[in-house]
C-alpha cells in the first residue's frame, strides 16, 4: 500500500515525533483503486530552522521514486514540534477536488 511506503520512507529518513498519511484518491476524479492523491501532515525536529521550501524539498527527495511513478498529487504539512503543539496538533484540511467532473 502506498501509504504505508511513504510513511516508512518519512519515518526512516526524518524520525518524526508525528506523522500522518492520507490517501485522498477517493476524493478526486480518478479510476476506484488508485492510489495517487495523498496529504502528509508531519512533525519533526529535522525541520527546526528549516523554511517551509527546504522542508518540502526534502521530502520530495525522500520520495523521489514514488513521485516518479505513482504520486499525482501530495498536499504537504510539515511542522516542527513547537509549531505542532501551536497548532494544538490539527492540520488543515485539503480542499475539495476542482478538477474532473465526478465530484460536485
């Protein structure tokens, strides 16, 4: 399952104090089954002093292969400790899908 191997690529490469991972497919127009759509919502002290791209970056290296080949779509939300406490630990939710004509 795809999201099992993102959060173990996640896990092994940032060590993490939260994370989370979401299959959104199901939400957007694509063919029942697939797995392309995904949010992370992560917590990690990798990303003290890190700005937002550069966080962002590192995943994407981490999960090179999988963006290759089978992520259409990942919504990031990448934290600190300290900014995940701040939030109370709750993420944004994703929008609704824009695209496609399957969902209203």
């Amino acid at each position: 399952m795809m999201c099992d191997r993102i959060e173990k690529k996640l896990r092994e490469g940032l060590s993490p104090d939260y994370i989370e991972v979401v299959d959104e497919s199901h939400q957007h127009s694509v063919p029942v089954g697939s797995e392309s759509h995904f949010k992370v919502v992560i917590s990690a002290e990798a990303f003290d002093g890190i700005r937002l791209i550069a966080r962002h970056r590192m995943i994407y290296q981490l999960l090179q292969a999988e963006l290759d080949q089978h992520i259409h779509a990942l919504a990031l939300h990448t934290y600190t400790p300290t900014e995940w406490d701040e939030l109370k630990n709750d993420a944004p939710d994703s929008p609704a899908c824009r695209g496609g004509s399957r969902l209203a």
